[in-house]
C-alpha cells in the first residue's frame, strides 16, 4: 500500500510538472489592450487597424483582445506618446510631428520633399524601428516600444478656392502640422496648427481657407463637404506616426505574446501600402465623379511649379540638423542609415514589384 501511494503521489507531482512547464512555454495569459486612436473607424489605415487587431487575437487564440477608442475617446494626439508611456493607454498611436522636441530622430522622415513612394517609406521606418539605435534609444527614453509604423500618403492640399500654384497661396490660411508649417509660410500661406479632426469644423467654419490633406483621407474625414478643390503637390509623406505600447508591458508579456505581436505588425506594412496605394486611386476617381451629390476638381502642380515649392523647403534638413546636434545627435550618421535602408527597398521594389504583385 506505501509503495502505491508513493507511485501515485509522484504520478500527481510529475503531471502537476509537465502542466506548469506546458503553460510557461505555451499558453498566454488574458490581454485586454486599450489602444488610443486618433482617427475615425473608417478609411485604409482603420481597416488594416482592424485586420491587425483582430489577427493578434486569432493568433493568440482569443487570450489577447485589443479594443480601439477612436477618435481620441482615450486621450489627444498630442498627449498619447506620455500617455502609452505612463500607462494611462497600454497602446495608442503615436505622432512623431506632434511631438517634435522629444522624438526628433523619428521626425527627420517627415520633412518635407524626403519621403515619396507608401510601400517604401513603410518598409524603411518598419525596420529603423528596430535597427538604429539612435530610433529605438529615443523611444525607450519614454518607456515606449514601437510594434509598428504608419505613414500617410503624399501630402496635398485641399481647399475652398482653386490652388495651381504658389501665388495662389498668398494669405491662405492652411491647416498644417509639423515642418509643413513652415514649408506653408515659406510659400506665402498663413499655417494653422490644428489636430487633423479638427479640420472639418474649421473649414466648414471658414477659419481656415484648406488644410495639408492625404487624398484617402478625404472621404474617411467627410472633408470632400467642405472642400471644393484638390491641388496634387506630393509634398513628402508623413512616416513620423505609429502604434506604440508601453515599454513595461511589453516586458512583461510572455515570450510567445510578443513573438505574435511582433509578426504580425511586421506584416502590417505591406497591407498597409497596398490598401494605402488602393484607396489613392480609387478615392481620385470618387471625388472627382461625386460623393454625396459632391465633385472635387483636380488640380497637379506641373513640375516646374512643384520645383519652387520644393526649393522653399531646402532650409528644413539644414534646421534640422541643428536641431539634432544641440541634442548630442550626429545627423549624418542618422541620414546615412535612414538612406541606406531606404535605398535596399527601392532596390527591391525596382526588381521585383511591390510585394502583392509578384508572383
């Protein structure tokens, strides 16, 4: 009888061992993530949102769940890089020209004239997230881990009055953030710095005459109510924006949750750029042939007038690079590797396409 009790004492204690390591190598634990969004629930990043959203949850069999306050239900844009930092929000989007004295690495991408093609801009900012140290240092400084970056698509103008060329912005007042401010008032044009859902109101309102835009995010924001005109500038896109969480939940988490987190957000960039590339053009068409009983009319810079445009913004790397020494940075080393990596994907996408059309 002794000898069978022990058989069976240790039969429970081995079994009791095997389910613990079982559930330190395989199962995860509850998740229920509050993410801060800036935007509305519509439009090509809120869809790719979404499917990211929900295939974490797939992937981790329903232990981690992420809900969405969009619209900035949860906190500001300004104010979500301390937020997620402070734990106030476990993930939010966070926007590198809303915070331009403490993400200034990140906020090189987003001058003016730097950035051009979605898929490479995405792919370039995707992998400096993780591989420049000057990047991942700034981030972790405010207790943040970036899982992965936005970027717009080329920056344009809408507006109540046609625009076709710089003396047509003379006295304009324009929405605008970031160096796009100062690109305006380079031109002639009176920037207004509000928040992208404040733009609506302040149009319709007639406080500002138009706003710096992304043409997909036109029918997303309902802008195409009050606008009247589109000017085609492809001004440099906007890479500076991205999901982070914060640093000491990451830490936290089991191996095998972030392994998904991970995976999945590095997936995130090739969906986003084509659903971004997608909506461009089908949005052109839309705004053009009528939304809601309302047309856009087009207008694209020629490239002679996009060339004054472009001069005007020659001043920006120079500032910014003064900006960066004075914080103990060295630019060159920054612009080197932001150009080399952006360099290997330009390569590849002269070679072979943008991923979703290979074969």
């Amino acid at each position: 009888m002794k000898i069978k009790a022990m058989l069976t004492r240790r039969f429970v204690m081995l079994t009791a061992l095997a389910s613990l390591s079982a559930f330190s190598t395989n199962a995860y634990a509850d998740y229920n993530l509050r993410f801060s969004e800036i935007g509305p629930p519509r439009g090509a990043r809120a869809e790719v949102m979404q499917w990211w959203a929900d295939e974490v949850t797939r992937r981790t069999d329903g232990e981690v769940k992420i809900e969405f306050f969009w619209n900035q239900a949860l906190t500001k844009g300004k104010d979500t890089l301390r937020a997620v930092g402070t734990g106030l929000a476990d993930m939010g989007t966070i926007m590198g020209i809303y915070n331009p004295a403490e993400v200034p690495v990140w906020n090189y991408g987003s001058l003016p004239f730097v950035a051009d093609d979605v898929w490479v801009t995405l792919r370039t900012w995707q992998e400096l997230q993780h591989s420049m140290p000057e990047l991942k240092s700034e981030m972790t400084g405010h207790n943040v881990h970036i899982l992965k970056n936005y970027t717009t698509g080329p920056s344009d103008i809408i507006s109540k009055a046609p625009i076709r060329t710089a003396e047509d912005m003379q006295g304009k007042k324009i929405r605008a953030s970031g160096s796009f401010l100062s690109l305006l008032n380079n031109i002639g044009a009176v920037p207004v710095n509000i928040g992208f859902g404040e733009v609506y109101q302040a149009m319709d309102r007639g406080t500002v005459d138009g706003a710096v835009v992304y043409t997909y995010a036109i029918k997303a924001y309902k802008f195409h109510e009050v606008g009247d005109y589109v000017t085609e500038v492809n001004m440099g896109l906007v890479p500076t924006m991205g999901a982070g969480i914060n640093l000491d939940l990451w830490n936290s988490m089991p191996e095998n949750i972030r392994q998904v987190l991970t995976e999945v957000s590095e997936e995130f960039p090739d969906r986003l750029a084509e659903a971004l590339i997608r909506d461009m053009t089908d949005a052109r068409d839309e705004l053009e042939g009528g939304v809601d009983g309302r047309k856009l009319q087009f207008f694209t810079l020629n490239p002679e007038e996009r060339e004054k445009w472009k001069q005007a913004a020659n001043d920006f790397i120079v500032d910014w690079k003064k900006r960066a020494t004075e914080k103990g940075l060295d630019p060159e080393k920054i612009i080197e590797q932001v150009n080399a990596v952006e360099a290997k994907y330009e390569k590849e996408l002269a070679e072979k396409g943008y991923p979703w059309t290979r074969n």
